[in-house]
C-alpha cells in the first residue's frame, strides 16, 4: 500500500536508506520468494524535487509502517493519505472519492481525533490554521476533538510555490495533502542524549543523531551484540544500547576506556548517566592485532564504528617505529608493570585501517550482519577515485555522502555480510586491497588528510582552478541539513 512519508529536511541522502534499512528490519521484504530484494518502491509528489520532505513510499502494512515511523530518527510522519491536490477544492474532490471503507472507521462516535496543520516552506498562522480546519467541515467527524492524547490524528500540509531562494528545494506548484498518521519519530531522544550534556566526552565522540542513524542502518536491536573497535567514549554503543543491543567496544588507547577522566567520569558513567545496560566488555585492543583466538568466527551481528582517518585523530598501531622496522624484536611487559604501562604505537594509514576494518567484518560478523564505517573523501573529482573498499564476503546495501566542507565529506557505507570467511576469501581479499591501495593517491597512505582538509580557502580555490566560488555554484538548499 502507498503512504505519504514526511521526512525531517535534515541528512537528505540518508533519509531513504535509513527507511529502507528499517523496513528489512521490520520484515517488509520477503525473504522467500525474492531473497534479493532489499529496496522499496518511491514516488514523488508531482513538481516536486528530489530533495523535497515529501515522498510516497509503497509498505506492505500498516504496522510495518508504524515501526518504522516510530523508531525513525529522520521520517517525521507516515501517513495514510485521503487526498491532495493544488487547491483545496482539489483536496476536497479527492477526500470525497476516497473510499468509505477507508475513512469511515475513524470517524465514529466513540473515537476522539486531532487536526494538526502543517507546511513547509512558509509560517502558518494560528488564525490560518483554524480556518483550514473549518474547511475540512465535509469530513463527517463524529468523535470529540481531544488535544492530548486523541485516538486518531489527522494532518493537513501544504506546500507552496515560495521561490527558489530561500534555502529550500524548488517547489513549482502549491500541494496540499490530508491524511491519517501511522506513526511518527520520537525526536525526543535527541536532546536526551544531545552531547552537550554527556558526563564523558572525548574529540571525535560521534553526534548522537548520526550515532542514532547508525545504529538503525545496522538494524542495531535486542538479542543483537553489537562491536565498535573504535569504541572511544562510547557514543556509537549509546545508541545501540538505546535500542536493546548488548554492546561491546575496543580502543587501541587503554587510558580511554579504562580510566577516563576518574571513577565519575568514564565510558561506564555515560551509559549510568542514560540507565542502559553496560557494555559486556571494553577492551584494550588494536585493530591492526586483534585479540580473538585463532578459529573465531561470526560473533557479532554488527559492527559500527568511525575509523580514525586523520582529520580529528590520527589512527594508531601496536609497535614503535624500531618495532616495525624490525630493529628490535617483540617485548613482553613485565608483571609489575602490566597496570600502568601504556605500549608503543605507530601511525596507522587509513588504507591499513580500512582493510583490517573489512577483515574483521567478514570474519567476525555472523551471515547477514552488518557493517557501518565512515569513509572520508576529497570531493573534487580530479584528486581522488571515489570508489570504495570492497570485500569478497561483503556486499554494499547503502553510502550516505555528509558534505563537511569545501574540499571534504565523509560516506556512511553500510555492508552486508553474504558469504562464509575461509581461507580463499582471505586471499582474494588481500588482492582486492592491493588494488585499492595501488589505484588511490598518496594521501590515503601518508594520512596528509587533515592538511588536505584544513589547509587555507585561497589555496583551495586556487586548487580548484583559480576561481571564486560563486553564490550560485551549488544550491543554496544544501547547507540547510550539514
């Protein structure tokens, strides 16, 4: 069945998959008979943009819809819709064709409803919505109106032709659409768990609604254990754990997920400060070197994390620079410095990191679990191949690009885990890296990237060919969401 799906105007790229994510969560797709299906079918209003809030979206049931409304963190509403139209002499044309068997059993005497005018685009005064209200007066309403807690909530949202200045996406026609809630986001949990008052922080803790889109990317839910190697201050696991997962992290740095800032201020206290249930394990450990057991396989359901690439942190491995070129052996810490010692790291280049990344994905995640990694690109198209890092065993489902700023952006890939880890696989994956490493430029290895990243406007510019950039080169629109 189509609904109307609103969508908040924040994340763009991320607002489809995110939904679809959620209804193969949800059991939208069938399994049996098309095991290869795992996108939904979209429309758009007519005139509008891509880009617009509005979308028709084709679910197999109302319930599934309702999950997937309420769980969403960027799907403002789904809605049963009774009618639209560019005037409201259209609406109430297409309100009255709808059938009776759809509106009739919300309308008895013994529900109560609410009417919520909305729009997009332009404000809407009090005085204004209550006359679009008494407009409605052809819907035969028998319930009481109740404010607070109504069984029924009916919305009426209308778009309109405002230009194409404004910091919206071009709409070309005024569309105007009534219908019945399914469900809706609880935008609540964002200022809960805004970071702003988190008890432990650390530079790159993750915001939390882009912690909270990825938990639901990997369909992150109770029974679920969820991995992040780069646990840090635990802001990803939050969000899983929000969600039911039980939850586990590892970091390379031992003072991080071991002391903190002292016993009141640490990774276990964030998740105390929340009332979630405290991770099975932190541990202290590298991703380059991981601790499992030779043989360990498909422990987890899902992976997330946001690797360090080198623009707020560099990575880090096991080993010092003799280490590494081989001057000096492999020590062992003596016992009576096993609790205070810190080891010795090196650089770790991001193509190393990635590698190890999708390594331990296909290994350690159960068939069907997911990955959810950050990547970082250079957004012009003539300094980096912006193809991604492929693994035999995993399979890409989504990329969601973030713009950062002129030259950069970070993509959100979600993979899939298709096909059992073995020794072929191994190899065929070391190859597969070999490539990607050979046909990327310099920065991925030498992790220049944050030079890159923050060097000066000017030299940019200059990069870029020595022009200003205009007013007018790209959507006004855009800088809205990031």
């Amino acid at each position: 069945m189509w609904y109307l799906c609103v969508f908040y105007h924040r994340l763009l790229d991320y607002r489809r998959p995110e939904v679809e994510s959620l209804a193969d969560l949800f059991g939208a797709f069938d399994k049996e008979t098309d095991p290869q299906s795992k996108s939904l079918e979209w429309r758009l209003p007519e005139d509008h943009h891509p880009d617009s809030p509005f979308h028709f979206v084709n679910l197999p049931s109302e319930q599934i819809a309702c999950n997937i409304a309420n769980r969403s963190i960027l799907v403002k509403g789904i809605y049963e819709l009774w009618g639209e139209g560019s005037s409201f002499e259209e609406l109430e044309e297409a309100i009255k064709s709808c059938p009776d068997e759809q509106k009739l059993p919300y309308l008895t005497s013994e529900s109560t409803f609410k009417i919520t005018v909305d729009s997009f685009g332009k404000v809407v005064s009090f005085q204004e919505q209550n006359d679009r209200i008494q407009q409605l007066s052809y819907i035969p309403f028998k319930g009481q109106v109740n404010l607070s807690h109504p069984d029924h909530k009916f919305w009426l949202m209308e778009t309109d032709n405002y230009g194409s200045n404004n910091g919206l996406p071009p709409i070309f026609r005024r569309r105007i659409f009534f219908g019945r809630e399914i469900g809706a986001a609880d935008r609540k949990l964002l200022p809960t768990y805004q970071l702003k008052s988190r008890t432990y922080l650390g530079p790159t803790a993750m915001d939390a609604e882009m912690a909270f889109l990825m938990a639901n990317q990997a369909q992150a839910k109770t029974g679920k254990l969820v991995y992040d190697p780069f646990v840090g201050t635990g802001s990803i696991l939050i969000a899983a754990a929000h969600f039911g997962a039980m939850t586990m992290g590892a970091d390379i740095d031992i003072r991080v997920v071991r002391d903190g800032r002292g016993p009141d201020c640490n990774v276990w206290t964030n998740f105390k400060q929340y009332g979630l249930p405290m991770p099975i394990s932190l541990l202290r450990a590298d991703n380059n070197l991981p601790p499992w057991r030779p043989g360990l396989k498909e422990v987890f359901d899902c992976i997330i994390c946001d690797p360090p690439y080198g623009v707020r942190a560099g990575g880090r491995k096991s080993g010092g620079r003799k280490l590494l070129k081989g001057v000096v052996g492999p020590y062992t810490v003596p016992d009576d410095k096993r609790n205070d010692h810190i080891p010795s790291t090196a650089p770790y280049s991001l193509v190393e990191c990635v590698h190890d990344l999708l390594d331990l994905a296909a290994r350690m995640l159960v068939m069907g679990g997911r990955l959810v990694y950050f990547y970082p690109v250079l957004r012009e198209e003539d300094t980096i191949d912006t193809s991604f890092p492929e693994h035999p065993c995993l399979k890409m489902v989504a990329s969601c690009e973030q713009i950062l700023s002129f030259r950069y952006s970070r993509v959100l890939l979600t993979m899939v885990k298709i096909a059992p880890y073995t020794d072929d696989i191994a190899e065929a994956a070391r190859i597969k890296h070999l490539e990607f490493r050979e046909n990327h430029l310099k920065w991925l290895e030498d992790g220049n990237l944050h030079s890159a990243v923050f060097s000066p406007l000017d030299l940019q510019l200059n990069a870029a060919g020595g022009t200003k950039l205009s007013k007018e080169s790209k959507p006004k629109y855009r800088g809205k969401y990031v």
